[in-house]
C-alpha cells in the first residue's frame, strides 16, 4: 500500500454507551456476556458468574468502522467458554467460531514462549484477577481481526538475556492484523517485546495496561507502507528500557493520558520514551514522564505534535514538530483527562481489575469505551459518572495549601467515595501522619522525581511516654505513617522512624515502627520505608476481618523482625536491606508474620535480599504468636528471591516458645548466597503447593 491514504475509508463509530454497548442491547438485558440462549449447562453457568463487562466494544481507533469490520467486539454474541488449562484456551483461541473465552487460572504455556495463533472474533479475558498466561503470549496473524485480549497478566517468558535477540517471546505479536484491542492488561518479565504490532497491523486500540520489567515495551512498525492507525492511551509504562513506544510508519499514532516511569536507583534504565519514526504522524497529549531519558523523540521525517504534557526528572532529548497534527475527532470521540490526574488515575486503575466498572478504572477514558453496564435498562456508571480525584497539595514552604500532611488528611471528608490524592511536595516532613478508618480511598503521593525527594520521617518508640501522660506509645503507636482505610495508597516517597535506640538504652521496648497499616487494599509502592527494629507493620483491622497489603518497588530497610503482622501481605519486585543493631552488631529477622489459622500470611515474591551486615547473621523469619496466641498459624514464603549471603543456612527460628516448624515457612527457587537446598531446616515447595502461592493466591479478587 503506497504511504499516502485519503481518510475517506474510514467511518465514525456509532454513539454507544460508555463500554461500546449499543443502546439497544443494554435495553434488551443482554449485556452479562450476551444471550446464553443455546448453551449446555456448563457454558451457561461460566456466563452467569463471568464479569458483566466481558462483551464490551473498543474505543480509540479500534472503535473505527473501516475494512468491513464495524468496530471491535471481539467475540460478542458467541459462545462463552470458561478455560483452565493450555489446551483449552487453545482449542477455542483458534476455532473459526466467535467466542468468548474466560481464562479462570494460571495457564503455562509449553513450550517456553508459545504464541497461540488467535483467530477472528475473541474476547479472551481473565476473570477477575485470576487469568494468568505465563512462559508466552498471544499471536494474531495477517486478516485476523475484531480480537479483544483483556485483564489478563501475561509474564514470565524471559530467557535470562536482557537484550534478547534469540527469543522472539512476546506477550502479544500480531503481523497484518486489523480491529484489536489490548485493554486492562498486566504485561511483564518477557523475552522481546510485550507487544509488537508489526507488518501493517490497524485499528488498534492499547488502553489501561500496565507494562514493565522488560527490555522493550512496545513496538510499532516493521514495514515501508504507512498504514497503521493506532490509539495507546492510560498505559503506565515502567521500568523497561527501550520501545517506549517505537513507532515506526504509522499513519497515525495517538498517544495520550499515558504514565512513563524511569525509577531511579534501579538496573533498569530508559534508553528513550516515545519515539516517532520514519514517517509516523504522533500526536501525543496530556500525558506523564517521569524520570525518563529522551523522553519525546523523532526522526527527520517523522511528524510529533506535543500538547499539555507533563515532564519531571527527565533529561536528553524532548521534540516537537515536523508539521501539522491530525484531528483525532475525526475519527472518533474521546475526552482526555488532564495531566495533573494522569498519575493517580493510571496507577489506581491500569491493569487487571476484578471490576472494570470501579471509578479507578474507568474514570477519563473514551466516550466509547472503559465503563461497566449495570442493570438491564441501560443504566451506565464510570467514564461520565466517576467522580474525578481531588488532589490536595502539601508543601513546608507554603506554596500548597497545606503545610503538613496530617493536615491534608484532616481536609479529608468522613465517608468519601472517591479517590483523594494528597500530593507531597519534596521535603522533609517531621511529622506523624495518621488516616483514619473512615477516610477510605486516600493517596498520599511524593510529587518529586524520586522517592527520596520527600520524606515523611519522627522518633517514637513503643516504650515513650505519651505528652499527654496517658501511657506508652506502644507498637502500633509508635508508627510515624499509619494507614487504617480500605483502599489506602501510599507512593513515591520516603517513610522513616529515626528513634535513637543507642540515646535510649534505659528504655525497655524499642519497637520503633516506621509504616503501619491496618486496613484491607493497601498499596505501597514506590516507597523507602525505613527503620530498625518493626519497621513495617502490616496488620487488619481486628483479628477476624481481612487485611491485603500489597507492597511493590520498594526499599524495606530494618534489623529486627521489621516486616511483621496478622495481614495477608505481598512484597513484590522489592528490595529488603538488612541493617546492623545500634551498637554496630549484624543479627536480625526479616519476618514476624502472626497470620490467624486459614488466612494467607506474608509472600516475599522476586525480592533483593541486600546489606552490609556478617554473613549468616540473619534468619528469615520467626512465628510471632502475640500474647502467646495458640490459635496463630503464622506464614512466611519466600519464592523466586536473590538472597545474600547474610541468611542463615537455617533460616527460620522459634519464637515465644512456639516452635517455627508447627508454623508454615517455606521458599522456593530462590537464588544467591544465601538460598540453599532443601532440608529439614530449610523447607521447600513442591512445583504443586507453589502454583497455589502466587501474588493472585495472595490478593483474591483484588488487583491493586
């Protein structure tokens, strides 16, 4: 096809509702995956509990009517298939029949870095948090078209080469494709790139995912034609170095509302952000780059039109021109969120969602796309009903409206529904901070390059008198940061307990907690939390209710038992630093978990055991029973962690004369000094017990 086109072939979308639902069928009650009319029993049963979104229509220009494709709808008005295993996802991936196709499990593929060819009209989906497609990804070859890949965490396909020119292993690869959408989507950890829309590939839509921990991200182009029409919008893109995306002869490439995350004082640095190549028309708006190298690049050839974006801690290369931009209205509908919001909007609702219809997810995406349907007369919440994020601005030198952070969460309405986000310019902040119970949905957000730049830090100690003469602190008292809402976030900052334990020898209990949570979907991330003795408290809000933290790209910092609690807690993609005692002395525990029987305790899972402290000086963990609790089951796993040669050779201890082996510790395919072979003093699991020890096992029907 020659490099220019008249827009003439294209059509607008009709006006649908806000998840691509036309009118009618929303009035017609048909939207929880359709008709079930003609299915056997165990189809209907799968349709009935799949989530009510899965038959939703793109927005973007996978929305566009072109090619004798009306839109995208995937498998909408097939039959609806639930699949757990790798043969069943395939037998239906690639039948000629439309389907939609509910993936219920953790799906291995084999061989290592298998692409299933995926035929036209597929909605392949997760339901809820429980889809995972690990070891390969998804191929859609030249004509296949209207495919839907969606809430879905494809992983894990790396080949131990971080610039892999051998293995083609990509989360999802199309080569001619036309009508696809990659939407909600959690995309790590592969061997080339997480997606490569190659060879003329059009109409596509990529919104909401969350991308990272790969060399490259996304890859447009492998072609002279100048073809591809192309939407990416609401992607938090982190942590990968390269193809960010790399664009490369697209007709037009529409980027906007995206989140670009280069973390400092990690191994993996951004090379560039965005890039338009060859003769690629951009448009890229009210979009996010934090920290990135080169984050706006284009060729000589190459048109990249800016509008309202948002660089912090960027450095190199930031271009704009080369020509006139292109209308995207002209092809279809969309309301762009401001910058200021993209940070927490994309961090609170990229990737995986058990509903998609939460304001996190949905709010400021496309008029044709994003929102959930409730009820059967076309009753809609989300893009248009979610309330947008309040943002509060702290800053110490008046130049915000609040000069304290626990005066910005006082500001905070009792009972409110949607998301406030406390932005924490940088500074140091001595200060305790406590977010009550009833102040749910509350973000407290380092607004600086780096989660050093602010820093959230006092000296209480579990055995200080209070001011007021009322007692001790206590542990939990002594938290200078304390989460006790549901769906708290805390992000991009650092959180610090400074308590003198050497100044204060005469005092008996020197449990100074730096981070203390008590409260269900927490999210932690991007933090330094740091302290010595319980640095981090993870615990619920009584003993019999839940309590899920999920703790990601961070530094926990401590000597003594300093990641503790009864909450089912997750330590992801972080790196736990071990730290001498005051009086110079290596010995310590990392975990204290005090799990209550029948719950998930603590999983440390693809972590950095790191410090300068003896070898074999550390245990890994201990059993806390408190108060001597005999109905405490305490839980530790360690999986997939680099260990330093710090940890003991048995590295779990009693506690409180509770012996650890009456107790559930376990590791698994760790590495480093510090892993070691299985033993009576070292347990293991089975290949079995680990596929039920997963970060999915852990947080049920939450994605964070």
């Amino acid at each position: 096809m020659s490099s220019t086109r008249r827009t003439t072939r294209h059509r607008r979308p009709r006006r649908v509702l806000a998840i691509g639902v036309p009118l009618a069928l929303a009035a017609s009650g048909v939207l929880a995956y359709g008709s079930v009319f003609g299915l056997g029993d165990e189809e209907k049963a799968a349709a009935a509990g799949a989530p009510a979104w899965a038959t939703a229509g793109a927005d973007g220009f996978a929305s566009v009517d072109a090619l004798g494709q009306n839109g995208t709808y995937g498998g909408r008005g097939g039959r609806t298939v639930t699949v757990r295993t790798l043969a069943d996802l395939e037998r239906y991936a690639t039948a000629p029949e439309p389907y939609v196709i509910v993936v219920a499990g953790t799906i291995t593929m084999a061989p290592v870095g298998k692409e299933i060819a995926v035929a036209s009209h597929k909605t392949i989906i997760g339901s809820g948090t429980l889809g995972h497609i690990v070891g390969g990804g998804f191929f859609l070859g030249r004509g296949v078209h209207n495919v839907i890949i969606r809430n879905l965490t494809i992983r894990d396909s790396y080949q131990g080469v971080w610039n892999d020119k051998e293995h083609d292993f990509d989360a999802i690869q199309m080569d001619g494709a036309h009508h696809v959408w990659i939407d909600h989507n959690d995309l790590r950890h592969t061997a080339d790139g997480l997606i490569d829309v190659r060879k003329d590939s059009t109409y596509v839509t990529v919104s909401w995912n969350r991308m990272s921990n790969a060399n490259k991200a996304f890859g447009i182009g492998w072609t002279p034609n100048v073809v591809t029409d192309i939407t990416i919008h609401h992607n938090w893109i982190r942590e990968t170095e390269q193809r960010n995306p790399s664009t490369d002869n697209a007709a037009h490439a529409h980027l906007y509302n995206n989140l670009m995350e280069d973390v400092p004082g990690t191994r993996i640095t951004s090379s560039y952000g965005n890039y338009a190549r060859g003769k690629t028309r951009m448009l890229l708006e009210n979009s996010v780059f934090q920290g990135m190298n080169n984050p706006a690049i284009r060729d000589s050839g190459a048109v990249l039109v800016q509008r309202g974006n948002v660089f912090t801690g960027t450095r190199g290369r930031n271009e704009n021109g080369g020509g006139a931009a292109f209308d995207p209205k002209g092809f279809y509908d969309y309301r762009p969120d401001a910058a200021a919001d993209v940070p927490g909007r994309v961090k609170s609702g990229a990737g995986p969602r058990s509903s998609l219809g939460t304001p996190a997810a949905t709010g400021g995406a496309a008029v044709t796309g994003g929102a959930a349907v409730t009820g059967g007369a076309g009753t809609a919440t989300g893009a248009a009903a979610a309330a947008a994020p309040t943002t509060l601005t702290v800053a110490k030198d008046g130049s915000g409206r609040y000069r304290t952070v626990q005066a910005a969460v006082n500001a905070v309405p009792a009972g409110n529904r949607s998301r406030v986000i406390i932005s924490v310019k940088p500074g140091t902040y001595r200060e305790t901070v406590d977010v009550p119970a009833n102040k749910p949905h509350v973000t407290i957000q380092g607004s600086g390059a780096s989660r050093k730049d602010t820093v959230i830090v006092y000296g209480n100690a579990a055995g200080m008198r209070k001011p007021d003469g009322s007692g001790t602190y206590g542990t939990p008292g002594s938290a200078t940061v304390a989460v006790r809402s549901d769906d708290s976030q805390v992000r991009n900052l650092t959180v610090s307990n400074d308590f003198d334990e050497a100044a204060h020898q005469s005092l008996k209990d020197h449990q100074a907690v730096a981070l203390l949570t008590t409260a269900d979907r927490i999210v932690l991330d991007g933090l330094i939390v740091t302290g010595d003795q319980d640095t981090l408290e993870l615990e619920t809000p009584a003993k019999d209710k839940p309590g899920r933290v999920y703790v990601t790209n961070s530094y926990v910092i401590g000597n003594v038992d300093f990641i503790f609690g009864r909450a089912t807690a997750v330590i992801d993609r972080s790196v736990i630093t071990l730290k001498k005692r005051w009086n110079g002395t290596s010995a310590g525990y990392i975990t204290a978990p005090s799990t209550p029987a029948g719950r998930n305790g603590i999983l440390i899972n693809r972590c950095t055991v790191d410090g300068d402290v003896a070898p074999s000086s550390f245990h890994l963990g201990r059993n806390w029973h408190p108060g001597g609790d005999k109905t405490a089951d305490p839980q530790a796993t360690v999986r997939n962690s680099k260990l330093s040669a710090a940890i003991k050779r048995a590295p779990w201890t009693d506690m409180g004369g509770f012996s650890w082996k009456d107790d559930r510790f376990a590791e698994y395919l760790n590495t480093g000094p510090g892993a070691g072979p299985k033993s009576t003093a070292r347990p293991h699991l089975t290949d079995a017990r680990a596929a039920s020890h997963e970060v999915a096992d852990w947080l049920g029907d939450w994605t964070p």
